[in-house]
C-alpha cells in the first residue's frame, strides 16, 4: 500500500509539473517582450531583430519592442540580458561577432556564450565575401592565392577592427593558404571597405550586400566565398574550400536569439518555434536571399553545439596568432 501511495503520490508531481510548463506556454506573454540588440541602430542585426519583432508582435497580439544597447563591443547589451530574469520578457538578438568571437579576445572573458546564455534558435547566416583591388591582375581565387604567395610582406588586408570575423577569417585564410600578408583594421565595415576601394587595403572579407554593388560595377573583384559550399546569393562565385583551401567550411557570420540562462522548457520551445516559422515565411526567406543571407532558423540544441564547435576554432586561432584585444 505504501508503495502504491509512493507511486501515486511521484505521479500526481509528475503530472503538475507537465500541466505548469503547458501553463507557461499558454500564458507567455502576458506583457511587453524586449528584445535587446548589442548594436547601434541600422546595422543587419538591428534590422533583423525588428523584423522578427514585427512578425512576433503580429503573432501574439503583445507588444515586442527593440531596445539598442550598444557599447563595448556587444558585451553591455549582452550582460543586460545575462542578469534578466530567465522569464522569457527580456532576450537578446546578436551576432557571433559579438556573442563568440569578442569575449575570446579578453582575459577573463566577460561571459561563456553558451553556459551563461539560453540558445533559441539562429535566424540567418552569410558567408565573408573575398574581394580584391582591381589593381592586383589576377582574375580567380587560385591566381590570387599564388600572386600573393609570390608577394610575402607586400600585400594588405583589411578588416572592420582587431579580433572581428574579417580579421580572424583573414587569418584562417591566409594560414591555410600559406599567404604573408599585412593586417590593417579599421573602425567598422564601411572604412575598411573604402580602403580597398581606394587600393589602400588590397583585399578584405565582408559580405555579400555591401559589396556586391562595387563587384558589379568592376571596382572591385569577387573570388569566393567562406562555407562549405557556394551562396544561394551568388552561385557563380566559389566557396574557398574548391580551390583545395581547407578550414574555412565553418566560417560564417550568424545573427540569433537567446534568452537568460534556465529559460523555462516551455518558453524556449515556443519562441524557438516562432523564430523558425518567422525565417521561413515566403517574403521574410525572400528578403534574406536578397541581402546576400541564408536561413538556418533551428532547434535550441543544435544552436549550442554549433557555438561549442565556434569557440574551439577560434579560440585556436587566436591563440596560434597571439590575436589580442585592441
């Protein structure tokens, strides 16, 4: 008998449990969702964060509001979100520039981009786009990779600032390709891109929207891409590893979704649901394609370890370049 009351009694708690979580997602929101960005207004994660806002806010009749706290290299926007309470009304929409690769760059590091964080879902990613000065006479990625070999110290390369994803990508590209070239990194994206316009820089990795328009107008030249295969957004143009390059399959800029960490189950199952409806709708996935990105809206899990597999490429490579934090 005792064990039959034990059993019931494990039950009944069970059956509690399961029936609050249901609650949870039935009533969550009952009031304004945040969604912070770590950016300044007008950049692709800003513009993004407010388009998943828009679709959010239609879809539950509640207000999503998109809150910019820019500063410290998305580490102040960041922590905002890491000491919210795990209810599901304050997220946080960033970039793994901001997310994986800046806290790599310091000592200690300000926060663990997966354990201290709840994953929701990756909205979209692109490949970093090779473009090089017309004034360099090659005309392909395997001509450009022997002329810079043949020029060990000569050439320049650009980036939007030490340590971001131009810069590390750079550096991967250049290892595996067994190029010696010059780093200088700007202030952002736009000065760096003017500096290989100008032929100050010779090459830099951006990508595909902001520098496709100067391609097209033969200001600059555009050899390949990262990831492991070509961009929906320009299936004339290589991915790196064709040329034989190896190591760069990986590399690609996301923006995504997270909550505080110990977001309930039910909170993050509903709004990871939400993101991958959202990036699939027809005009929204039509959108992406147009800017030069990818959908790659997924589960929670598959989020994290995708993090876990960024950290350790890029934690080795800063480490082998001893790549420093300006």
């Amino acid at each position: 008998m005792g064990t039959s009351r034990w059993l019931f009694g494990f039950l009944l708690i069970d059956a509690l449990i399961a029936l609050s979580g249901f609650a949870t997602a039935q009533e969550y929101p009952s009031r304004v969702v945040r969604i912070i960005v770590a950016f300044p207004p007008g950049g692709s994660t800003d513009i993004y964060a407010r388009v998943i806002a828009n679709e959010l806010q239609a879809a539950w009749g509640r207000s999503v509001i998109v809150e910019n706290r820019p500063g410290a290299t998305g580490v102040i926007g960041t922590q905002a979100v890491r000491q919210s309470p795990p209810d599901g009304y304050t997220l946080l929409f960033t970039s793994n520039t901001g997310h994986v690769l800046g806290p790599l760059l310091q000592d200690p590091r300000p926060f663990d981009a997966v354990g201290d964080f709840t994953p929701i879902s990756k909205a979209l990613r692109f490949p970093l786009y090779l473009i090089v000065h017309p004034s360099i006479p090659t005309r392909s990625l395997t001509e450009f990779i022997a002329f810079a070999r043949s020029k060990p110290g000569q050439l320049n390369y650009a980036s939007s600032g030490q340590g971001g994803g131009s810069h590390l990508v750079a550096e991967l590209f250049n290892a595996a390709a067994g190029i010696k070239a010059i780093h200088v990194p700007y202030k952002g994206a736009a000065p760096a891109l003017q500096s290989v316009l100008t032929g100050e820089a010779q090459y830099l990795f951006n990508n595909i929207g902001t520098s496709q328009a100067f391609v097209i107008a033969g200001k600059l030249r555009g050899f390949a891409v990262t990831g492991e295969k070509r961009s929906p957004a320009l299936p004339d143009v290589p991915a790196i590893a064709e040329a034989g390059i190896q190591g760069l399959e990986n590399a690609y800029t996301w923006l995504g979704l997270f909550g505080p960490a110990q977001l309930p189950s039910a909170v993050l199952g509903k709004l990871s649901a939400e993101v991958i409806r959202i990036m699939h709708l027809p005009e929204i996935s039509k959108r992406v394609l147009n800017d030069g990105y990818e959908v790659v809206a997924g589960t929670p899990a598959q989020f994290a370890r995708d993090m876990q597999a960024e950290v350790a490429t890029w934690s080795r490579v800063i480490r082998e370049k001893g790549i420093k934090a300006e």
